[in-house]
C-alpha cells in the first residue's frame, strides 16, 4: 500500500511552494520481491518512505534502489566502462 506524497511534507519541512509537488511514493505496507514495487507504480518518482513498524521514516533514491536490483552500482558501471575502453 502507497500513495504519491511530498517528501519534505512527510519530515515536516513545510513550504507553501511544495503543498503540490508529488515526488515520492510514501509506502504504508510492502511485502514479498522489491522489483514488483517498479513494475506495478503507475508513475515514477524520484523518492520511497517507508514506514515501519512505529520507527522513523526511512527515505531512500528510487534511481539507487532499482540500479542495486539490476546489480549495478556506480563501481561497476565505471569498471564496466573502462573495461570496454581499453579493449577497444
């Protein structure tokens, strides 16, 4: 369960400019396989919150998130390019 929310509105940084901006899918209740998140939300968004069992909210990048799941990371995207550079 989600809904398309204000990040800064969700940690209490109020700012009348923001009241419309969605830029996040505030995540109420998630279980079972990361990716299904990716391949069910009707529409992209640069940031999650979750909200877990009574503790703080945890706010993560949506763009880290799915490149771990597709096993890339920064490192390996410069290892991979140099990799390809050099066997040119």
């Amino acid at each position: 369960m989600a809904i398309m929310h204000n990040k800064d509105l969700l940690f209490g940084k109020k700012t009348e400019k923001d009241l419309d901006k969605l830029d996040c899918w505030y995540v109420h209740y998630a279980a079972g396989d990361i990716k299904r998140l990716f391949e069910i939300a009707p529409y992209e968004m640069k940031w999650a919150v979750f909200e877990r069992e009574n503790q703080k909210l945890k706010c993560y990048d949506l763009d880290r998130i799915r490149r771990l799941i597709n096993g890339q990371n920064k490192d390996s995207q410069a290892t991979n390019a140099n990799s390809t550079a050099t066997s040119s």
